[in-house]
C-alpha cells in the first residue's frame, strides 16, 4: 500500500515531479509509487482509471525518455 500514487504522463501540461513533491506536504517515510508507462505510453483509459482511484498527475516535462536514449 502507497500513501501517494503519482502517474508520469507525457501528455499531462501541468506541474512536474520536482514541482509537485516540493508542493506536497509529505510526511517523513510517506511511500510513494510512481507509475511510469511503457514505450508507447500509458493511455488516457488508464489514467483514468487511476486518477478514480486517487492517483495524481505530474510530468516529466516536454521530453519523452525512450529506453534507446536513455544511456548514461
């Protein structure tokens, strides 16, 4: 069990990850999930349908991470 789910959507234009945590009155040990969707993306029926559950959105900015461009 999660205390906060955020999702990582690339088509969501509000706040990012960073913008969000630092807003969030988040309680020390407070787990997070964060939920990252495959290559192709997540689709909005799954937002959705996280989003009913009480997941909250946040991007990544405009930039998609792809797994062959992602080297380090």
């Amino acid at each position: 069990l999660f205390d906060e789910i955020i999702i990582l959507w690339e088509e969501f234009a509000g706040p990012s990850l960073s913008q969000y945590i630092a807003a969030a009155t988040l309680a020390r040990g407070c787990r997070i999930a964060l939920v990252v969707g495959p290559e192709g993306g997540i689709t909005s029926q799954e937002v959705e349908s996280l989003v009913s559950r009480g997941a909250q959105l946040a991007s990544l900015g405009p930039t998609i991470l792809r797994v062959d461009t992602a080297n380090a």
